[in-house]
C-alpha cells in the first residue's frame, strides 16, 4: 500500500514537472503559431522531439519489439493527441492567448475522470462535477472580457480550445490503454511512437498544404532559432517524457488535476514578459479557476 502510494506521488510530481517545462513553451507557441503558422508550429516542435528521441531512446533501454497492436494504439494516440488536438490547441492560443486556452484544460481531469473509471476501472467521485459550475465561470469570465474588448463574444476560440482538450484526453486514454496491454514498452519508447504517428499525419497534410520546416526555421536571427529549438525540447521532448512517465503509472484523474496548474505558471510569465499587471477579468477567471481545482484536489 505505501509503495502505491509513493508511486502515485512520483507520479504527480512528474507530470508537475512536465506541466511547468509545457507551460512555459506555450507562450513561444503562441507567438510563432501566429507569426508562421499554427500547422508549422506543431510539425516543427514533434519533429524536433522526434529527431531527439531517435537519438536518446538507445540511452533509455532501447526497443523492446511490443506487439504490432500496441504500436498502432501509441500511434493513434500521438496522431490524435500530438496532431490533431495540438493544432486545435495552438489554433486557440492565437484567438485566447496560452494563459487563457491553458485554463480550460480545467475541464480535462473530469473528461479522463469519468473514461478512466469505466475503461479501467480507476476510482470517481461524483462530487468533483461541482467543479464544473466553476469551470463554466470561468469560461464566461474569459468570454465577457473578449467581448468588452472586441465587442463579440469569444465562442469561436473557447469551442476551438475544448475540442482540442477533449482529442487530448482521448489521446491520453488510448496511450494507457497501450500500457495497460504491455509491461515492455518503456514511456520513452511509446513517446517516439507517439511522435512518428503525429508525423506520419503531417506527412498526409503536406501533401494538400506544404510545410517548409527548414526555409520557415532558417528563416530567423539565431537568437530566435535557438528559442524555437528550446520550446520544442521543453514543451514537446522534456515535458511528454516526464507527463508518459506519469500516464504508465499514476491515477489519470489526479494527473489531470495537476496539469490544469498550467495557467498559473503561463500567466506569471506571460505578465512578466510583457511588464503589465493581469486584467481583473483575467483575474476573475482565474479565481473561479482556483475554486474549481480546489474541488478537483479536495474530493
């Protein structure tokens, strides 16, 4: 019972750990989302993450040849998750902003919640859809204070955001689904699965829309190169190594409940980068934010 639980709570610091080197990625997304592309953006950080993998899985165990089933779930999960879901995520970080769209992801711990409890038969406590009031709050907070400022409401980008967090979490649960089906596959093995199926995805793209990765790259002062190639370690490589480590063995619900933290550190670092205090609208959702995780944590 204690190894299980000093497990659990290797797990949450884990995914901590990824949550702090994602959020801090997601503004440099945000940024080059919006100056380049939201397509080129997501294929440049998974080919960079994938190009980092070849290199360091030998240094991680290696491969372990996981039935063909198995590789296709990892996949799925990457093309589903790291693909699909991440374009959608980047697409609202250029309507929302990272602090903004990150907050949402408020409503991921109750959508893996209840999965995870009929697909693996993890615990759920029914109490935690109290949250979800607060995580309603928070999304009018965010979309009055769109319109005050633009004088439209911000359905548009706050639709955008969840679906991208709800293709996350499927994401997600097909990634346990592959761990639950094999013991051999190490979390950095299944992140390079994971990676070649969101490539593979961009590879089909490419054929309808090209992707010229290295002219938009080189493209750049070194400076802001070496930002791009920072982000991508950080937010693609670093923190999905750390977050797989977490999904193989942790209780999913509660891994959520950390990730959701994001926005705090997004918004420190947005507020710091731009030297201007949060709006009391910004301010507001985040409150109703805090109640809602608070919910989360406490029951």
């Amino acid at each position: 019972m204690e190894s299980t639980q000093l497990t659990q709570t290797y797990a949450l610091f884990l995914a901590l750990g990824a949550t702090l080197a994602f959020s801090s990625s997601s503004l440099v997304y945000a940024e080059f989302s919006s100056r380049v592309s939201v397509l080129w953006m997501n294929c440049f950080k998974c080919t960079i993450a994938f190009l980092l993998l070849v290199i360091t899985l030998p240094l991680f165990g290696g491969w372990h040849k996981p039935e063909p089933i198995v590789v296709a779930e990892f996949m799925l999960s990457g093309l589903i998750g790291l693909n699909i879901a991440d374009l959608f995520l980047l697409k609202a970080f250029t309507k929302l902003g990272a602090a903004r769209t990150l907050m949402l992801y408020g409503f991921q711990p109750l959508f893996i919640g209840v999965a995870a409890h009929f697909l693996f038969g993890q615990s759920l406590n029914p109490y935690k859809f109290i949250a979800v009031l607060f995580m309603i709050a928070c999304l009018f907070t965010m979309s009055l204070e769109h319109y005050r400022v633009h004088k439209k409401w911000a359905i548009s980008g706050l639709i955008i955001a969840l679906t991208g967090v709800t293709l996350d979490a499927c994401g997600i649960l097909i990634t346990r689904t592959a761990f639950e089906t094999t013991h051999t596959v190490t979390p950095v093995e299944s992140h390079f699965y994971r990676c070649l199926g969101a490539l593979i995805g961009f590879a089909a793209m490419a054929t309808v829309h090209p992707l010229p990765l290295i002219e938009g790259f080189l493209r750049w002062p070194k400076k802001t190169r070496f930002l791009l190639l920072a982000a991508a370690f950080g937010g693609t490589y670093f923190s999905l190594l750390l977050y797989l480590h977490a999904v193989k063995f942790g209780h999913l619900a509660s891994l959520a409940g950390i990730t959701i933290t994001g926005p705090m550190f997004a918004t420190t670092l947005e507020c710091l980068i731009k030297q201007k205090p949060p709006s009391r609208y910004l301010l507001t959702a985040f409150a109703f934010f805090a109640i809602g995780f608070g919910i989360l944590v406490a029951t």
